[in-house]
C-alpha cells in the first residue's frame, strides 16, 4: 500500500491550507507579491495571483473556489501584506476549532508575540498585530465602538456561511459595519451567484473583485460500490451520463434479489422487499485498501454510528498502522494524559479512542472533547492515520485532506426531519478527496443501497455549485445597537444595505418588469373584449360572481357534509349495526371499537362486516353519514382477531337482520338519501345564485351575438389582473420586508423598556439576548452564588438536541429553581409581544444541563458531573464554554457586586477540559 513520503507529508502540511515554515520578510521591496511568491516555494496559480494583485491594488476580493483549490493561499498573502504595511490584519472563522488551528499556524510562522487569538471565551494577546477570531466576536467588537484606526484587512473565511439559517446574519453585520478603510478578503466555496453577492459587496464595501475558480487542482473522480466493487459514477470523459457498467451492476442486483428471494408483506399491504445486507465497514476498508485509495473519511451522519464503526474494527482486529506510526502516535497520546486530570479518562472513553488511534482510526464528532479532536486532525494530517469516521462538521474550514471520501448515505437528520444532502453539502463533502502535493487525484465513493437511485447521486455530483440566500433578519441586540448610534430612519437604511435587501431588490426589478408587461397587455385584452352593446368588464364580472358563489356554496356543503360524517361516526357505540352508503359492498356491520380522539389523532371506528371481516374505517371510505340500522347483543369479551368469536358475532348479525331486528340496509340507506336531499333543497343557498343569473340575463351584453368571443378576452384579463394583485404584494412585501420586522423588533424593545434605554441589551449577544437582558435588569441574579449563577446562565445558551423534557427540570437548590422560574416567565411575556408583533418566537430557555453546571462549578470531576445524565463529554465542553461567553457578557452589564460572583462562577467553569 502506497505510503506517503516525508516530503510529501511536509507538502501537505505546507502546500495546502496550513501556512508552510518560510521566512516571511518581504526582501522585494517594490514588489511584496513577487517576495511571497518566492517566500512560498510554489507557483502562484492565476486566480491566486490575480486575486493578490487586488489586494496590492487597495481591492476587496471575493475567492470563490473549490475546497482544496488553495484559496487560502490569498489570505496568506493579506497578513503577509498587512506585516509588511504595518497595519493590523483580523483573519474570521465561522467555528473556534478553524479560529484555534489558524491561530497554531500563525504562531509558528510569525511567532506567539504577533498573534492574538479571541473566541468569545479565550482571549489570547488581544493587541496583536494579527488576530484570529470567531465572525461573532469580531461584530461584538465592531457594536462595542472599539476604535480599528489601524485595521488594514479583515479575511473572511467560509464566507459562504453567511447562508446558515441561525449565524448567517453575523457575517452581513459585519461586512456593512467595518469601517470603510478596510480591505475585505471573502474565501468562499464555489457558489453560483458569486457575481451577485459580488455585486452587493462591491455596493456595499466600494472596491471589490469577484474571482471565481472551479478547476481543482487534484482532479476528483465519484465512484459508487455496489456488492463490494467499485464503478465509476459516470462514463469516461462525462459528468453527467450515469457509466453503463454501473447501471447494469444495480439491475443484476436488483433482479437477483428479485428472484431468489422473497420479500415480506406488510400489514393490510403489499409486500416489501427483502433487507439486503449492507456492505460492512471493513469490506469498504479492505476494499480502499487493496486499491491504494487510503487514507479515507468516511462521513457517517451519525455520532454513534462513528463510534460504532471504530468498536467494529477493533472488534476485528483491524490494524492499519505500522511501527513508526505507532511510536508517534504513542508520544502524542503520552503528552494528552499528561494534560488532562486520570481521573476523567473513563468518562472520555479514553481507551476505545487511543487503541483506535494506535490501529491508524478514529471518529470524529461534536460529541468529542476539542483535545480528542484536534489530535486526530494532527495524527491524520500527518499521515499516522489511514481512517477517520466523521460526522459532516469536519467538513467546515478544518484541514484534514484525504484520498477518498466514503458517503454510507445520502441522507442526514436537519434537526428536524431526514432528508437528503443537497449539491452543496456534496461538493463541501467530497472537497476533503485528493491532497495537493501528494495525490495525483481524488476520489469520491457512495455506498450504494437498494432504497438509493442512482441518478440522486448523479444528480448531487454533476451540480457542483448552489446559490447563496441572505438568511439576515433585524434582532433585538442589533436593533439596540444601531439606536444607540442613530436615529430609527438612519437604521432603517443601515439595514436596507442587508445582502438580504439586496437579493430582494434584485427580484422586485424581475417582478416590475413582469408587471409593467402584464399591464401592457391586460390593456390589449381590454380593448378586444369590448362590446357595443354595454359594459362588457361588468357583465364578466357578474358571471364571476356567480362561478364564485357556487363554489362558496359547495365548499360549504362539504364542510357541512364532513361535519355531518364525522358526527355521525362519533355517535356510534360498539354493538352498533350500521351501513355505510358510501362503501355499500360492506352491507350491515356491527362497530367493535368506537372513534378515538386522542390529542391530534383521529382513530375512526372499526366494524365487523356480515362475512365476519374486520374493518378499520378510512377517512376516506366514509364520505356520506353513516346510517344506523338498530343493535345487536355484543359479547363482554371480545377478541377480533379469534376467527370463532368473529363467527359468532357475524352469525348474530345475520339473524338480526333475518328476523327485522335490525334494518335491510339498502332500503335504510336508500331512506337516508331521499331525507337528505329534501333537506339539502330546503336550506338550499341558491337564492342568491338565482339572483345573480338573473342579473346576467337581463345585462345588454347578454344578448350580444360575439358574447363568447369577448368572455374568453375578458378570462384572459381577469386572470392576468389577478396575477398582477399578487406580483404587486410580493413587491410591496420584498421591498419592506426588513424595514417592516425591524419596526416590529423595535415596537417589543419599546413595550419592554429598552427603547430608549438599551444599554444592557447593547452588550447581550445570542438567541435569548431579550430574555437575558430582562434577566439582568431584573436582578435575577444578584441573590445568587456562584453556582446557581452558571447553572441559570446556561439555561440562557444551552439547546437538547432533541426534546428531552417536558416543564423546568427540578434544581439543586430552592433559589435556583425560583430564578429559572422567574427566567421561564420573561420569556413567556417575550414571546407573547412576539406574537401579537408577528415575530418569531424567541427559542424556550433550556435548563437541561444546569445540573451539571452546578456541580461542575462546585468543583466536581467530569465524571461524577456526567454520571447518568446522557451528555457527551464533548457536548458539555461546547455548552460549558458558550456559558462562560454569556457570563463574561452578564458581568460586564450587572451589578458591580453581582459581577464580581459572575467572574467567580467563570472562574469556577474554567479548568479541566473545559479551559483548553
């Protein structure tokens, strides 16, 4: 198996995104890009050079490229340039892990004095020359008036996540707020509207080029394994023609499974095909290995399928390394036990995690402590590792390029349901295959399954980009800052300038021209639709109205007739005999089980038919009333799923019906239907109709021999008169969008009393900023002790990854539960202004790991504090330090007593895994 080589594992730590060991002084004085250029030891490629040249030239740039394309390159080249200028330069990451590499990477290049390092809940050398930061902390900053006279350039990585439906929004803050001296570099995934969001930054930023590449440097192949071997997705020299060997290989599967085996039958449904065994792990491995296409990811969208994955191969003995690799991996898990407390190593799952790394595998998810993580980028990027099972987060921004990546599935859970990963998320996938400087190509491989179509996958591979759509929306603490700066109109043009804005002002001019087009030929239709005889415009719309109110009418009818149904099916009591005339084939029945109503579920009746047949009534079997034919002894016991008690109540049935105990149905039925129709005719809604047609019958128009021909002139307006009312709502809508919720936002901030006073709210960053600004002004926290204060702080941050209880958790102490009790009420009255404003719901406060806040400010260990409660280690470390970012923001604005308790707490919170 091909091995990568010290030098080429020196290239991949250096040519690709991580910034390579050189010597930084710019020797050209009169041309620093030649001196980086030389300084690099590589060929800039064109678009690299091209967008550099901006940078030289006092130009923003917008770098969209593929991952792996070396993009990065041009950022490298923004804090060579700020250096060399001597301005300061601010590098912005979406995620801490990307913030913490990219401030490793700079350190050892420009050494620890010239870097800083700021992540809401570390502050490393603030004042440096270069700083590394979340997208957040630097739009804190920019909010707070912190003076950035000296700023030079600000590199916004994975600006393409200005997209994301819940962070987006901070990278729009903060590309229309930095001041307008300084130079933007935007590294973006390879997006297809780059020339828009170009267009809005170039409005928005002055100065800006657009460089788009879609040439990857490692050429990336997409394969599918089907029973164990690998075909090319497409056919040679295609990328969107499905390969032909692979199509056949699916149907030879397919029709195999077909014929040998049998499938199973559902209940009361067809049958379903057999379970096919997937392809395992280790024949995929085996697999990757025998063809030279390790080092692999494999994405699993699961974090217990990652950890499975690593249990199985170690189960079979797997091993994937060899002596050298074994002894550096062994040295860099000697220097992680020194760093962290022994007695938290079981909790961690320390030792499935290190004999994995030995074997040369290991996950890769969220629910990992940062130290586990960042020591497996470190192992595979340095070649130690051959296989990394991984959820889709490691692919934002982290460097950790393989040969192959390897997709078990092409769905994933959103949060909110199962569905399909769309073109992007393939493309930021499968951008982790082929490392430049060791691989001559990538190679993308999709497990395929039998409830998979291949062409999805085709479908995903060949559509390489996606658009990128604002998600930016006014919030309260962006409202309270821009008052704080301005008057309500100046912000309202502020926020007019929102990318957002923008792609709706884009549409409006499509939507105007739609318009003024429709309007120019309604006109037309107008003057065809002419009659002599009369105004031709009324006599249409009196026929209208009377197509109109037969439709009300018979959609009253049959909301009435529904009501009717289901009137008539509650009504029923098990030994009931009934007939359904809308399923006359069933005959007389006797109900079994009655209708059942339980929450939003609806269970209709189920009924035992004359043939003794069980039937469980469909809504959409029964369309009349069910008709009542009288009653038959029903035994105390029964069971309908015992053919002789079925019998035996289908024989009382017959004789019932046989000695007129109970109803023929056809002439109950046919009785039923003649009552209903005389009532329909007495309550009949048709006078209004008549009047209606009798108004058309006496218009002068109606009498006009080219009646029809002008009617079918005057559909043609009507229908484009009302596509005009709708084209001029969504432009009305589009264009005061923004400006309609931030007056909303504002109305709540005003009915709260934090308009005009907001300088609480002004420091208060996050989804709960109201709630928590309420908290403040509340003193909720001034009683409290330090404990109590971590453990209510994170109810502020803290969101289950799914819905885990219902109601507040019980507290550890009286005062806290009284203080999230309080909390829990601030929120109630947020949310009911919300609903009357019509704005979206500010998120419940979640106090489901306060527990484990308490005691892990009290000093307990991460074992006892996690002991029972279900969390991952690495889930309480993320929501453990989001916390500590809410108190740091609650202690600048508290109490001056009560602040210095917070501190306190955050002290408390900080130690352990939680402060590396």
């Amino acid at each position: 198996m091909e091995r990568p080589s010290a030098q080429q594992a020196e290239a991949l730590v250096g040519a690709a995104s991580p910034l390579p060991e050189r010597n930084v002084t710019m020797s050209v004085e009169h041309d620093p890009l030649a001196a980086f250029e030389a300084s690099l030891g590589f060929c800039l490629d064109r678009f690299q050079r091209t967008a550099c040249q901006d940078l030289l030239e006092e130009r923003s740039v917008l770098v969209a490229a593929p991952t792996g394309a070396g993009k990065t390159v041009v950022a490298q080249f923004a804090v060579a340039l700020a250096q060399h200028r001597g301005v300061k330069v601010f590098y912005t990451s979406p995620i801490k892990a990307l913030s913490n590499q990219k401030f490793a990477e700079f350190s050892r290049e420009y050494g620890p004095e010239n870097v800083g390092l700021l992540t809401g809940d570390t502050t490393i050398n603030r004042g440096a020359p270069i700083v590394v930061m979340t997208t957040e902390v630097l739009r804190n900053m920019l909010y707070s008036g912190e003076a950035l006279d000296d700023l030079g350039f600000v590199v916004l990585d994975e600006v393409h996540y200005l997209a994301d439906r819940f962070r987006g929004p901070v990278w729009e803050e903060v590309i229309i707020h930095l001041p307008a001296h300084v130079r933007i570099v935007g590294l973006s995934a390879t997006v297809s509207n780059a020339d828009e969001f170009g267009a809005w930054l170039r409005e928005v930023r002055g100065r800006l080029d657009v460089v788009v590449t879609e040439h990857r440097p490692v050429p990336l192949h997409n394969h599918v394994m089907v029973d164990g071997r690998i075909h090319r997705l497409f056919r040679a020299a295609s990328s969107t023609d499905l390969d032909p060997d692979l199509v056949r290989a699916i149907r030879q599967h397919e029709h195999g499974r077909g014929r040998g085996q049998k499938g199973r039958r559902g209940r009361g449904g067809p049958s379903r095909p057999p379970r096919v065994p997937r392809t395992s792990r280790l024949d995929i491995l085996d697999r990757l290995e025998s063809d030279e296409l390790l080092p692999a990811i494999f994405f699993i969208f699961s974090r217990n399928g990652c950890d499975e994955a690593v249990e199985q191969l170690l189960m079979r003995g797997v091993d994937l390394t060899d002596d050298a690799d074994k002894q550096a991996i062994e040295a860099r898990l000697d220097d992680l036990v020194e760093e962290m407390p022994r007695e938290d190593l079981g909790i961690l799952g320390f030792g499935t995690f290190s004999s994995g790394l030995l074997h040369g595998f290991a996950a890769h998810h969220a629910g990992m402590i940062p130290q586990f993580k960042e020591l497996v980028e470190d192992l595979f990027a340095a070649g130690h590792l051959r296989a990394v099972f991984a959820t889709e987060t490691l692919a934002l921004g982290i460097n950790m390029p393989a040969r192959t990546v390897v997709l078990e599935k092409l769905v994933k859970f959103n949060g909110e349901a199962h569905v399909q990963i769309t073109p992007g998320e393939y493309t930021q996938l499968t951008g982790r295959a082929g490392r430049r400087g060791i691989d001559t190509e990538g190679h993308a491989l999709v497990v395929w399954q039998p409830a998979l179509d291949i062409a999805d996958i085709g479908a995903l591979a060949s559509k390489r980009t996606y658009a990128l759509r604002s998600q930016f929306v006014p919030t309260y603490n962006m409202a309270a800052n821009l008052l704080a700066r301005m008057d309500i109109e100046s912000a309202g043009r502020v926020l007019e300038t929102s990318f957002a804005q923008f792609q709706a002002d884009t549409a409006v001019v499509g939507l105007a021209r739609k318009l003024r087009r429709n309007e120019e030929a309604v006109e037309g239709y107008r003057e065809s639709m002419a009659c002599n005889r009369g105004d031709f415009a009324e006599y249409s719309r009196l026929r209208r109205s009377v197509s109109a109110e037969e439709k009300r009418q018979r959609r009253t009818r049959s909301k009435f007739r529904q009501r009717e149904v289901m009137e008539s099916l509650g009504l029923l009591r098990v030994g009931d005999a009934v007939t359904l005339p809308s399923k006359r084939s069933l005959g007389a029945c006797v109900v079994i089980s009655p209708m059942q109503r339980k929450e939003s579920d609806t269970r209709l009746p189920s009924v035992l038919t004359e043939e003794g047949r069980v039937w469980h009534l469909r809504p959409h079997e029964v369309t009349e009333p069910v008709v009542k034919l009288g009653r038959v002894k029903f035994p105390k016991k029964f069971n309908h799923r015992v053919v002789e008690q079925r019998r035996r109540l289908g024989e009382t049935l017959a004789e019932a019906l046989a000695d007129g105990r109970v109803k023929d149905p056809t002439t109950a039925t046919a009785e039923a239907r003649e009552k209903d129709k005389s009532e329909r005719a007495r309550t009949s809604g048709s006078t209004r109709v008549d009047e209606l047609r009798e108004e058309i019958r006496s218009h002068p128009c109606h009498a006009c021999p080219e009646r029809e021909h002008h009617a079918r002139w005057a559909e043609r307006a009507e229908r484009l008169e009302a596509e005009n009312a709708s084209l001029r709502a969504k432009i009305e809508g589009r264009t005061t969008s923004i400006a309609m919720v931030f007056e909303r936002v504002c109305d709540v901030l005003t009915s709260v009393g934090f308009l005009p006073d907001s300088h609480i709210l002004r420091r208060i960053y996050g989804e709960r900023d109201l709630v928590t600004a309420l908290a403040v002004r509340g003193g909720i926290f001034d009683s409290l002790g330090e404990p109590e204060i971590a453990a209510l702080a994170s109810g502020l941050v803290y969101s289950a990854r799914q819905l885990e209880t219902f109601g507040l958790p019980r507290m550890p102490t009286p005062s806290l539960d009284a203080a999230a009790l309080e909390v829990h009420g601030l929120w109630r009255t947020v949310t009911e202004l919300e609903s009357s404003a019509r704005l979206t719901d500010t998120p419940e406060p979640d106090f489901g790991i306060a527990r484990l806040l308490y005691a892990w400010t009290e000093g307990a260990t991460l074992s006892t504090t996690l002991r029972g409660s279900g969390i991952a280690a690495g889930d309480f470390v993320r929501w453990a330090k989001q916390t500590l970012d809410i108190l740091g923001q609650i202690a600048d604005v508290c109490d001056p007593a009560t602040a210095v308790r917070v501190r306190r707490a955050a002290e408390s919170v900080r130690r352990g895994v939680v402060s590396e």
